[in-house]
C-alpha cells in the first residue's frame, strides 16, 4: 500500500513538473513588448510628421518677420 502511495506520489509529481516546464508565458510577455515597440514607434512618427510642417511654418514666419524688419529700416 504504502509502495503504491509512493509511486502515484511520484507519478504525480512528474506529471506536474513536466506540466509547468512546458508551459511558455514568456512568448506572451515579449509579444506585449514587440506590440509596445510597434505602438511607440508609430506615436513617434505620427508626431514628427505633425511638428514638421509647424516647424518649417514658424521658420517661414521668422524669415517673414526679419524680412519686415529690413524693409522698415531701410525707409527711414
């Protein structure tokens, strides 16, 4: 009896062991980060095609004003 508890104790004990070793949560948590790589990736590019113009407008503006600037001076 005691010999019988011993090998199902054993057998159980395998059958778990050799369960969670082939469990793989580790796939799940890289593909979250390739996710949140693509997502970041994305976020920046969108932001840098929306500040690009903006930023060539304001420089446009700067060259407008310095412009005026000259154009004042040169009257008086």
């Amino acid at each position: 009896m005691t010999k019988k508890l011993l090998y199902f104790t054993i057998a159980l004990l395998f059958a778990g062991m050799s369960l969670w070793g082939c469990s793989n949560n580790s796939g799940e948590e890289s593909e979250k980060g390739a996710i949140r790589q693509m997502t970041d990736q994305v976020a920046k590019d969108l932001v840098h095609k929306m500040r690009d113009p903006i930023d060539k407008a304001r420089a446009v503006k700067v060259q407008q004003e310095e412009g005026f600037g000259e154009m004042e001076g040169t009257d008086e």
